[in-house]
C-alpha cells in the first residue's frame, strides 16, 4: 500500500463539494484550515461498522474536550458523496463534528491515502487514520498499521486527545434507561442536564421495560442512570448522589 506520512507538510489544495439544505456549496481547504487548529478522522465509509459504532461516536463525544484545549474544528473525512455523508450526519446525531465528502477522493489522495477496497465492492477509499493539522499544516498523524482487513488501533478519539492534552478531562458517558410520559424520567433529565451532564437516552415499550431493566440494573422502576458503566440507580438515587 505504501502509506504517506505527510507530517510538516501542507495539506492538499482541494475544492469540496457541499450539499447544504438544498443549495450546492463548495469549501476549500483554506477555509477549513487556514489560521485554525484542526483534528481530522478519516475512515473508510459512512454507515460502515466500525465507523458508525465506535470511531464517529467517539470523536463526537469527545469534541467539547478537544475543544477546551484549543481545536477550533473536529472534522470526519470519507470517500463518500454529499448526500451520503448528510444522512450518516443526522443517523448520527453528531452535531459536534464536520463531516466533509471527499467524493472524488482528491484530498484522500494528495494525503497518500487512497486505497483499493474493490474487494469489497468500494472501489478506492481512504485508510483509516487521524491527523492534528496546525494552520494548514500536518502536525502530527496516527495512521493504522498496514495490515489486513480495516484495523482501528491508533486513529481512535482518545489516542489523539492524550497527544493533544494528556490531563485532559474527558466527558462522562450518561446513559438513563426511560418510559415514555415517566414524570420521574423527565425530573431525572433535568437533574442530569442541570449538573452539565450531556446524556443518551433509552426509551423503554411497556411490554418489555421490566424484563431489560430487571437485566441490567436489578430494578423494574425508570428511570435507571448509568454514568461511566456504573448504576446510580433511580431518580432518588440520583438526588442523593454527589456528581
């Protein structure tokens, strides 16, 4: 494959593409990097596995933090069109984060980047792999080893923030397990949303709320809070608990 490391250099001059609402617009990379502090993920496809369940999401999760120490932007890059990457943005819900078709694989290619996924059926797509560019210039790069298959070791969220800030206080991860029209559940929301807590929530159907919350907190009752893989519990639990 022979990957290019592109630390110390430029990135390439490209003209994107760019469907918003119903109007084409076009973005050039001057506009994305000149005079800012950038952290770029780029991946092999929107809607794929590893990209839709852990890669994207992290980054999103953690862009408040990058954020905090100085990155103006936090962009998602993909051999993908437009269209594509406007729907995976709202299946998402990955407000905190840029995602940028490179539908013709220009910037992926000046990167050295472009791989052949005919094998799959993708035809040319990029490597996996992350960058901090510092005013237009590439500052450092995690490319994934050159091995088979899609490997995702070094390009994740939490590698690339430790380079940036190591002591950087990283946002806790709240789920509360919900019915729908619970007076108790919204109270809790409220709770959490009032302490600065940005949190997922999993509503639960009638015919089988007891038997998922029985299962992972012990409880039959919503709501039920998770903050970090550990059980708050309930709303009273909650109140009591010094977050």
């Amino acid at each position: 494959m022979a990957l290019s490391n592109h630390e110390g250099r430029p990135v390439p001059n490209v003209t994107f593409n760019v469907r918003v609402g119903n109007d084409w617009t076009k973005v050039t990379t001057d506009q994305l990097f000149r005079g800012k502090r950038v952290v770029v993920f780029a991946l092999p496809g929107a809607f794929t596995p590893t990209c839709s369940s852990t890669h994207l999401p992290r980054y999103n999760e953690l862009a408040s933090a990058f954020r905090a120490h100085g990155i103006d932007d936090v962009i998602c890059l993909s051999v993908n069109d437009t269209f594509v990457m406007n729907e995976w943005a709202r299946d998402q819900e990955c407000e905190n984060l840029t995602l940028l078709p490179d539908g013709n694989g220009e910037f992926t290619e000046g990167m050295g980047m472009l791989v052949d996924k005919r094998n799959l059926g993708f035809g040319k797509r990029s490597w996996r792999y992350s960058m901090l560019v510092n005013d237009g210039i590439v500052e450092k790069m995690f490319i994934e080893p050159e091995v088979e298959g899609d490997p995702f070791e070094v390009s994740d969220a939490d590698t690339m923030l430790e380079y940036i800030a190591p002591d950087a206080k990283k946002p806790a991860q709240v789920v509360i397990f919900s019915k729908p029209g619970c007076p108790f559940c919204a109270e809790a929301k409220e709770i959490l949303a009032a302490r600065g807590y940005v949190f997922s929530e999993i509503p639960l159907e009638n015919h089988n709320r007891g038997k998922i919350l029985g299962a992972v907190s012990g409880s039959m009752t919503a709501p039920q809070v998770f903050i970090d893989g550990q059980l708050i519990g309930g709303l009273d639990d909650l109140k009591r608990a010094a977050l």
